[in-house]
C-alpha cells in the first residue's frame, strides 16, 4: 500500500514535468501559491547554486524557481530532443551549448547587463558566459616530494617519463567518454598544441585512473591515492583545497585553458522573460559576486585573463561544433582511448 | 507709370539651383549605389574565400583507406568561420551519396561540382539566409573512387553587417557630397547669374530719358540679349523722336494754314462795314481760334500722355516757373484788360517734377481762367506750401471771376472734351481741364474746381513736394 | 512801322503783309534767311517778324547770329508751338518776345507796341503833343505837371491816334486794333474808352475830335 502511494506520489511529482531524460535533482524554490515559475535546467549542483536562487528570488519576490539538474550530454537531449520546456539552460559544457544555439534553440536576448559582457563572453546574444574558471592541474604534494612541480606540459611529460614509478597508477584525469566537461578539456587540449598526445601517450602508459567529475578526482589527490589529478575544474579545486597545504593547484604555463559557464534562454521557454529576468540577475554585479563568491565559481573578467597570458577562454565560436561533430568524436575517443587504455 | 503685368516665367536661378540639385542628387544616389554594391561585392568575395578556404579545409583533411573515407575536420575550419562574426555554421558530408556527418537538410548544390574551387550558392535554410560554399573530392576506398561533397555554410549576419556599415559610410559619403555640391551649387548659381544682374543693375541705373544703346561688355550668352535689346532702344530712340518730330510739324502744318485763314479773315472783316458780314466773319474767327486751340491741346495732351510715362524729372522752381506763364499771357490779358493778381511766397518753391508737364499744366490752368473770365476781371493766381517738410505739398489756386460752374460737378467737366452747359459761347475744346488732372494724378497729387463765393470758378491744384 | 516778316508760306505771308498794311504799317516779305539778310542789308526796320522753320535753315540760328552781330532791331517769332519752356529759350537767345500762330492782329499789335515801348523806355525817350509829356514805359500822361496813369487799352487807344496826328482814324479800325476779332464789340465800346481818354487829356489843348459818321482823331488846339 504505502509502495503504491509513493509510486502513485512519484508519478503524480513527475507528471507536472515528465521528463524522458535523466535528471540528477530538482528542487522547487516556492514563492506563494500561483506565483509564477522559472523553470531551470543546470549542470551545476543545486547546493552550489542555491545562494543565487534565493537572492534572486529576495530580489524578484513573487517568482518561484523550479531548478532541476542534469549531466551535461541529458541537457543537451532534453532541449535539442524538445522533451520538456525550460526557460534557462545552464551548463558548463561550452560546446554542446554552442551547438543548442547555433541549430536554433535558443532565443535572442538584450539587455543592459548582456551588453556589459566581453565579447568573447558572448556569442549571438543567444548564449551568455557567466563564469570563467580555469582547468588546472593539481598535485599532491607529499606525493611529489623532491620533485620539480611542472610548470609546462612539456616538464610534466618529462616529470613522468623520468620517473614512471612514482606515477604508475597515480594519475587521474576525467573520461573523455563518459564525461562531457572531460571530452572538452580533452579536446581543447589537442587542438591547442601536440603537446596533448604526447602528454596522453605518456600518461596512458602508467595505468591512468579514469574518473566522471572534478569533485572524485580531488578527494584522491587529498586523500593520498593521487598524486597528480590533470584537467581539473579550478573552481571545485579552489573550493575543496582551500586550506588544505597537502595539495597544490597549478595552472600550466603554456596555455591553461578557461572553461566559460554558459547560460542560454530556450526557444521552447514558456516563460522566456523570467528566465531572462534571472540571467540578467546572474551578469549583474550582484549576480556575479554572488556567483563568485557564495557559488565559488569567478565570475566573468576580463583583467584576469589580461593580467595572465597563458590562460586562453575557450572561444564561443563555431570552432566548438567541430568535435560535437559524431564523426570526429568517434574519431578522437579512438585515439584517445587506444592511447590512454592500454592495460 | 504704368505698370506692365506679365506672367514671370520661374527663376533662372532657381531653375539652376534645381537642375544642379538633382543632378547632384543623382549623382549622389550613383555614389550611394555604387560604394554600397563594390563594398557588399567585395565583402562577399571576402567571406567566401574564408568560407571556401573552410570548405577546402574540410576536403583536404579527408582520407581514403581500407575500409571508408575518414573525415577529420579541422578545429580551424570552422573556427575560422567565427572570426569576422558570429554567425551560425552548418555543414554537411555526403560520401557516395549517403549523408555521413553534418546537418542532413542542408541543401545541396544544383550545378555539378567539378574542379579545385568551391561553389557557391544561396539557400535559405532554418528560416535563415545561407551562404553554401561546396567542394568535390575523389578519395580511392580500396582501389573504387567514392564521390565525397564537402558543403559548409554561414548564415551572413557578420556579412549583412559590414555591409550595412559601409552602405552607412558610402550614404555619409554621398549626403556630405550632395551637401557640399548643393552649396556649390549655389555659389555656382550665385556666381553665373552676376552678370546678369550687373547688366540689370547698369540699365535700370539709367535714367528715362537715356536711351543711348548698352555698350557695357557682357558675357557671349548675353550678347544677343543686349543686341537685341540696342535694337529695341535704338526703335523706341527712334519712334520718340519720330512722335516728338510729328508734333512738332502737326503743329506746323495745322497751324500755319489757320494763320493764313484767320488773317484772311481778319483783312475782309476790316473791309466789310456791313454789320451782319462782320458777325458771321467774326464766327468764322472764332472757329478758326477753336481748331487751333483744338489742335494745340490734342498735341499738348498727346506730349503729356507721352510724358507721364516717361517722365523727366528735374528741379523745378514753381514760383519762377508760374511768374513765368502769367507773364507769357500777359498781352493775350490784357487784350481783354483781365488783371493778374499774384501771390507768389518770396522763395522758390524747388520740386522734382517733370518740366514740361508742369508748364502744361499751369498753362491750361492760365488759358481757362483767361478763357472764361469777365473782360476787364481780375485773375488771382496763388502759390503756397502746405504741410511739413518732405510730406509737405504745393497748391496753385488759379481763381477767375467768370460765370462758375453752374451746378456742374467739378470731376464731369474734367473729362475729356466735357465743356459747361454755359460756356457754349466761349472758344475752346474741352481738354484743358484734363490735361491738368492727368498732370496731378501722375504726380501723385490732386485737382478739382470750385465754385468761388461772390461768382467765379477755383482751380486748385495740387502736387506733393516729395 | 516798317516791318520786315521772315515767312516763307506765301499765302500767311501775303495775308499778314496785306493785314498790317491795312493798319498803314509798311511790310517787306523775305521768304528765307538769306532773303532777310539780303533786306535787313538794303534798309532798317521797326521791328522783324520772324519764322522758326524757314527752308534755308532755322530762324533761332538767324536770331542768334542777329544777336551777335549787334544789331538791335526788335524781334518777334512767329511759332507754332506754344510751350513756354520754348517762350524762354526763344527770349534766352534774343527774341524780344514771340506769337503763336494763328495770332489775332489786336494782340500782335498790342505786343509789338509792348516791344516798342521796352526798348523806348530803356533809351530814355518821352513823346511829347501839344502840350503833354507821354511816356510809354510807365503808361503816363504828364499835363501841366499832373501825371495821369493810362490804363492797357487806353494806353494802346491813344498810341493808335499819337501815330497819326489830325488822321481819322474809322470806329470799326479802332475795333480792329483794340479788340480781338474773335470777340463781338458792343457797339458804343469804343466811345467808352474814347471817353475814357478824354477824361485824361483834360487840362490840355490836345483833344480828341469826334468826326461824324468817320471816325476819332486826335488834334491839337
């Protein structure tokens, strides 16, 4: 009995949405009963992102918000496969993001707060950067005890060749395959310079530890049972080391790229103007620190990367079309895989 | 002066300003059109070698093996696209006919691809305007050909923009250049039509009476103008002088056979005692005397009518100028022992009027007075100033004793050939009156008659001094 | 008077020639400037008449050149015109006065006799009859001392009968020469004047003798 009431419970909850996709939480922030609603669809923890809710909803009383999260390659289905309606697309992954707006599905939005955003912060006024984190590297540093900390890919290719032992088994970094932050750090990496395959033939020979998050891979690293974790979000890293010496966050100099946090309005929004209404929340300054500093993901700004040339915003551009590309990601997860599974 | 109303044709320096105008206008338009098709043609030839370069970036990429066409597309291939913009890319590859990868709506190309070069076409695709660049490549999978269509397209908002951004400047360029050609156009207008004016401004400088011909040098455009024009002079010099000549020997001849008659006349009354005779040669005097001062007052009108269109203007002192007439009649007075009484003011009374309508109008003034007064009356003849200054005027009051007007009003006798109903007996055509009333008026001043207390007739003229 | 008349219409000529001779003037005819000069050569005159429009040339011409050469005999033109901007060029350039044509004789008389009594006056001479002192410029009769003042056509009246002395002179010429002949005379017209004038020769011996049936004249006692 009490099983049919929480099946009946269950479907009944999920009727109001019924999505075919997958979806990790939801969480509905109230606002009075026949308050309108902002739906959301995220690839960001609500817990992370529940401080900027409340303040916009301190801000906009009145306006319920209805957050649901979802891995990176589920938001693109549910909104290129049209299975639900959300007014405001956020997620980290900048390409499949990219390819939302650029087959159509997302709409046009200006305002004061959209104009303020750096160009590279925008593409379309479809699609809207809203926070800016570098992919670093993180060591261990009990673990790299009398070694040289890399500064260069080039020097962690030979900090690993020259001492495979030290690393065998110790290394970890995100599946490209599984992971679609990971395929775009992946990718980004190989378009970037050769030193990326190179770097993987190398680290494929030392029996790599393959992981879905940013969050597992630091706890290993802490923990002892990493001792360098590559491609890692800077802002997780900032978050969970803050305080801890044991592990350090390095951000290599040849080129340390900046992964953009986008947000886009959908085409298919039943209320389009509340989820532009909380993303001129989220590019306004309030927003932003918010975002910044409650969040812990830095906000968009463009002296950061002035001040530190080798750090490179992964471009808004249709350039990010070309390894959503089936074909060339089939292509690229081969080598990958045939270069970093080897045992 | 008579006024002549003519419709005015337009202006010559409007029609000028206005044929400039539109042709700088046009020209201007041209300018417009131009820039704007040269710049969107270029900035196409533009975007479509990247979008070409893109395509062929694709192509060049593909390999042939063992077991199909491998397609690699390089990151730049399509990053390239978002340099100038941000506009959506779509793409499409299609190997032996089957869609392998890419946006399968994606239209194709309608002429053969054939060639190193891509083609370009046109399309409209996702509610949007496309540019398709499509490259063919034959890539050997085993040792078989296999036909791969490389097609990749831009929607053209960055294009339609740098456009729009030089379709902005070349408008810019073409209202600045009509701004500056309109106001050199109306220098240039300003400048052509100076002499026009210059010889406008030396002719109407001239007074009425020159009629020597325009010897001023005038540009070749206005030179038949001003021959045509010393033509004209040279007619009117010449019909005036003609019309002055006639009067002058209409004079003559009319006058010299009535001499002869009335001398005639004059040699039998004094040898007919006969008493009847005598009265009806006396009649045939009189009428003689009528044709003559018929005569003399059609010619007079006739130089009057002339001269108030013409009108020479001098200084002219009245005072000198009335002393003058009273004493020319003199012996004709005394003749009929009628007196003048004058009261002239000391100083002359200096106006600016045309002499000779003056002394005809004094003269007929004098002629009626002497005509229809009293034998043995007297004629006062007045002369004084009225008003101040500039706005002041003269009045010449020519009073006689003779029979008044009789009831008759005053403006009926001044028109043309109107005698009293009791002057029936008195020598003399009717015009004189007229002739000092069209004097006045083309003086702008005023005449009338009266009735004077005790008998007798007013004449009152009178003329602004300024 | 001797009268020289430059005309070169022949029938006016004739017709003023035959008009003034019936007054008892004696009038020679030049029909052209060179005839003038060729009479005013061969004699002297009272007074010339002279035409504007002559064939040989223009009478202001011959006046001007009358003018410079000096000579003083009096002028009067003959025009048709009657404007009196031409009355002052004409007098300008020495005409001592002129008359338009057609001109009534009295008024060519009585002008002539103005001439006259002009240039009498600026020469100084008085007239004297029997026993009064007449002067022509001031129109006065001086008997025994006492100054009566001659009014126009007394004064013309008596200048006709001082020019013939004990001549009778006919009542209808006496109208002829003092009124117009345009205008009708009252038939006692002349006897008013006459008496007139009369009343001014009182005190003197020279009188005016009605001839019965005749006419006037003047006479000395």
């Amino acid at each position: 009995m009490r099983r049919l009431v929480l099946a009946l419970g269950l479907i009944l909850s999920c009727a109001t949405v019924a999505p075919a996709f997958e979806i990790e939480e939801e969480r509905v922030f109230d606002a009075g009963s026949g308050a309108p609603e902002v739906r959301i669809l995220s690839t960001t923890d609500t817990e992370i992102f529940a401080p900027l809710v409340v303040a916009f909803q301190m801000a906009n009383p009145g306006i319920a918000v209805r957050y649901t999260v979802a891995s990176t390659t589920e938001v693109y289905k549910a909104i290129a496969g049209h299975e639900a309606a959300f007014d405001l697309v956020v997620s980290s992954a900048m390409d499949l993001q990219m390819k939302l707006a650029n087959d159509g599905y997302a709409r046009e939005h200006r305002s004061a707060e959209t104009a303020a955003l750096p160009d590279w912060a925008r593409w379309r006024d479809q699609l809207f950067a809203f926070a800016q984190e570098p992919v670093v590297l993180i060591a261990s540093r009990p673990e790299l005890e009398g070694l040289t900390l890399p500064r260069t890919r080039a020097d962690l290719i030979t900090l690993l060749r020259d001492n495979p032992e030290r690393f065998d088994g110790r290394i970890g970094t995100y599946d490209p395959n599984r992971s679609g932050a990971g395929y775009l750090f992946a990718t980004q990496d190989a378009r970037q310079s050769d030193t990326f395959w190179r770097l993987t033939e190398v680290m494929g020979g030392l029996s790599p530890k393959l992981y879905d998050g940013s969050g597992a891979m630091i706890t290993d690293v802490q923990a002892g049972k990493l001792a360098l974790a590559y491609n890692v979000l800077g802002s997780y890293a900032a978050a969970q080391l803050a305080g801890d010496p044991s592990a350090v966050l390095i951000e290599l100099e040849d080129f340390t790229n900046v992964l953009l946090r986008s947000a886009l309005i959908s085409r298919d929004a039943t209320r389009p103007e509340l989820g532009a209404l909380f993303l001129d929340f989220m590019l306004s300054d309030e927003g932003q620190t918010l975002i910044d500093r409650r969040a812990g993901l830095p906000r968009i700004d463009p002296a950061t990367l002035a001040s530190a040339g080798h750090r490179r915003p992964i471009r808004l551009d249709p350039g990010l079309l070309v390894f959503v590309d089936p074909l060339k990601r089939q292509r690229f997860l081969r080598e990958w895989t045939a270069a970093m599974v080897r045992r | 002066m008579k006024r002549l109303w003519f419709a005015s044709s337009g202006s010559i320096r409007q029609r000028l300003i206005l044929q400039l105008l539109v042709l700088v206008a046009v020209l201007s338009w041209v300018l417009y059109l131009s820039v704007k098709t040269v710049a969107g043609s270029a900035v196409e030839t533009t975007q479509d070698a990247i979008l070409g370069s893109a395509t062929i970036a694709i192509a060049e990429e593909l390999r042939g093996g063992e077991d199909g066409v491998a397609v690699d597309i390089p990151y730049t291939a399509f990053s390239m696209l978002g340099a100038t913009g941000e506009d959506r890319v779509f793409y499409r590859i299609i190997i032996d006919g089957v869609t392998v990868t890419g946006y399968e709506d994606l239209p194709l190309a309608e002429e053969p691809l054939g060639g190193l070069s891509p083609v370009f076409y046109t399309r409209s695709y996702q509610s949007e305007t496309v540019r398709i660049a499509a490259v063919e490549r034959s890539v050997l999978v085993g040792n078989k050909p296999a036909r791969v269509e490389v097609i990749v397209g831009q929607t053209r908002s960055a294009q339609d923009a740098i456009v729009a951004q030089m379709a902005n400047r070349a408008a810019a360029l073409g209202l600045g250049f009509f701004a500056i050609a309109a106001v050199l156009s109306l220098l240039t207008a300003r400048s052509v039509l100076q002499p026009v004016r210059n010889l406008t401004e030396a002719v109407g400088r001239r007074g009425p009476q020159d009629l020597r011909p325009v010897e001023r040098p005038v540009p070749s455009e206005l030179a038949p103008l001003v021959t045509a024009l010393n033509q004209f002079i040279a007619r009117l010099s010449g019909a005036l002088t003609r019309t002055e000549t006639f009067i002058a020997e209409a004079a003559h001849h009319i006058r010299t056979p009535l001499a002869t008659l009335r001398a005639q006349a004059e040699i039998t009354l004094r040898q007919s005692p006969d008493e009847a005779t005598r009265a009806s040669l006396r009649a045939m005097i009189r009428s003689v005397d009528d044709s003559a001062r018929s005569v003399g007052q059609l010619l007079d009108h006739a130089a009057v009518v002339y001269r108030t269109d013409q009108r020479t203007e001098e200084e002219i002192d009245l005072v000198a100028l009335t002393r003058d007439i009273v004493a020319a009649f003199g012996p004709a007075a005394d003749l009929r022992d009628i007196g003048f009484d004058l009261s002239l003011p000391d100083a002359p009374i200096v106006m600016t009027a045309d002499r000779l309508l003056l002394e005809s109008a004094i003269r007929n003034l004098l002629d009626n007075a002497v005509k229809y007064s009293a034998l043995e009356g007297r004629i006062s003849v007045g002369l004084a100033l009225e008003g101040e200054g500039g706005a002041g005027l003269v009045r010449l009051k020519v009073c006689d004793r003779g029979r008044g007007l009789s009831g008759t009003r005053s403006s009926t006798l001044t028109g043309r050939f109107r005698r009293g109903s009791n002057v029936a007996d008195v020598v003399g055509s009717g015009l004189g009156l007229t002739i000092v009333r069209e004097v006045a008026i083309a003086h702008g001043g005023d005449f009338r008659l009266t009735e004077r207390d005790g008998g007798g007739t007013c004449a009152d003229l009178s003329l602004p001094l300024g | 008077m001797r009268f020289l008349l430059v005309e070169d219409n022949p029938d006016l000529a004739r017709s003023v020639q035959t008009r003034l001779s019936l007054d008892g003037h004696a009038v020679d005819w030049a029909a052209s400037l060179a005839d003038a000069e060729d009479h005013l050569a061969a004699s002297g005159y009272d007074l010339i008449l002279l035409d504007i429009m002559l064939p040989d040339g223009d009478g202001r011409d011959f006046l001007a050149a009358h003018r410079r050469a000096k000579r003083d005999t009096p002028v009067i033109v003959m025009t048709a015109r009657s404007a009196v901007s031409d009355r002052v060029a004409l007098l300008d350039t020495g005409a001592d006065d002129y008359i338009t044509k057609p001109f009534d004789f009295a008024e060519l008389e009585a002008r002539v006799r103005a001439v006259l009594r002009r240039r009498m006056g600026a020469a100084q001479s008085l007239q004297t009859y029997a026993d009064l002192t007449f002067d022509p410029l001031s129109a006065t009769i001086t008997i025994a001392g006492d100054s009566r003042e001659l009014r126009s056509r007394e004064l013309r009246l008596f200048e006709i009968l001082l020019s013939g002395p004990d001549r009778i002179f006919s009542k209808a010429q006496l109208v002829d020469r003092l009124f117009s002949a345009a205008e009708a005379v009252s038939d006692n017209a002349i006897e008013v004047y006459v008496g007139r004038l009369r009343k001014k020769l009182e005190g003197s011996r020279a009188r005016i003798e009605t001839v019965r049936g005749v006419g006037y004249r003047l006479t000395a006692q």
